[in-house]
C-alpha cells in the first residue's frame, strides 16, 4: 500500500502524462506524420490550459472547505492536537520531518515534556494507526487533528475509521488553505498551478484509493 500511494506522485502529476504524449507523439511521427504533428500541437495546448488556476482551485475547493475551522472557544475543550507533517518519502534520506519538528517546536519556547513525535509512519493511513497506538487510552477523550485543508478529507476518513476501533475520536481543525472563494478565469500562473493540478489530482484519486482498501 506504501509502495503504490508514492507512486500516485508521479501518475498525479500533470507534466508526466504529458512527457508521455509527447513520446508517443514522436514514435508515431516515425510512420505516421500528420497525426503525429496533431498531437504534438494538441499537447502544447494542454500544457498551455495547465496555467489557468481556475480549474485546479475548482477540484481544490470542495476538500478544503468540506470542514469548518473549529471556533476558538471550542479548542480549551479538547485534551490536545495532533499535528500531521508531510508524507514520508519513498526512499528515506536527510532529516526526518520528527526531527525537523522538534527543533521547530523548541524555538518556538513549546514544553517538549508535552510533545510527542512519532516518525514511524509513511502515509496517511500509518499515521492514524501509528497515533492510535501512540495515545492509547488517552485517545478517548476529545482531540484536534490539523493538518492541510485539502489533505482533511482523507485524513479524517483514515482516523475516524482507525479511532472507531478504539472508541476514539477527533475534531479536523484545517489550515494551509491554498483556494479563496473563487477564481477569477484569467489568473494564470502555470509553475503555481501545476503544483495545484499535482495537489488536487493526488487527493482525490488518494481518497478514492483508500476507500477501496479500507
């Protein structure tokens, strides 16, 4: 499971699918010139619609605002917050984000008597199982889990479906919003918005992976 949610990285991103057309463009311009030329120009018109930051805010929007952000009055009720990072790398180089966290969390004057780092797990679904473990009997009391709008929907289905064995519970509490209300059509930025085509594409299809194996 680890193996294939690293390779929704790759398969996410629009830019591949793309290089793939135009490889199969060139092969075909081997024998076949004119249909060749087509694809060629019709890949170059794709990549050109790419920039438009309409679409992929318009696939963003509904994961980002499927959870309420928690009133601030409703936080002082909960025992604590789980904190999620990014996904762990296929290949596991440098520093590790636990320890990047750590050393955030101290400059930052936090009681690291009170934090609690976990670094075995990889993906979404490890990490609710690794937190569960983690807090134990302490998870049947009421606690925040922040991490990225766009990444609630997933996590919270994993950590509902993982806590429900337990008896357990948490409140998503999103932030990192990268979509606003709308989007104007003529905002274009195509470095930004191929990262938000990647961001997009790898959670749906992650929500619909995951759904399928739970």
């Amino acid at each position: 499971m680890f193996l294939f949610s690293k390779l929704l990285s790759a398969i996410t991103q629009p830019m591949f699918w793309l290089a793939m057309w135009w490889a199969l463009s060139l092969l075909i311009l081997m024998r076949w010139r004119r249909p060749a030329v087509v694809m060629l120009w019709g890949g170059m018109m794709v990549f050109g619609m790419l920039g438009f930051r309409a679409i992929p805010n318009g696939l963003l929007r509904p994961l980002e605002i499927r959870y309420p952000v928690p009133a601030a009055d409703a936080i002082d009720r909960h025992m604590g917050i789980v904190v999620l990072g990014g996904e762990g790398r296929l290949l596991t180089t440098g520093v590790t984000e636990s320890e990047l966290a750590r050393v955030f969390y101290q400059q930052q004057g936090l009681d690291m008597a009170r934090v609690r780092l976990e670094d075995g797990s990889r993906n979404t679904r490890e990490n609710a199982q690794q937190v569960a473990k983690l807090l134990g009997s302490q998870c049947r009391e009421p606690w925040l889990l922040v991490t990225s709008a766009w990444h609630m929907p997933r996590s919270v289905a994993e950590f509902e479906a993982e806590f429900a064995k337990i008896n357990c519970k948490v409140t998503p509490y999103p932030v990192d919003f990268r979509t606003g209300k709308s989007t104007p059509l003529t905002e274009y930025s195509l470095a930004h918005s191929l990262l938000l085509w990647q961001t997009a594409l790898h959670e749906w299809l992650g929500l619909w992976v995951y759904a399928m194996t739970r």
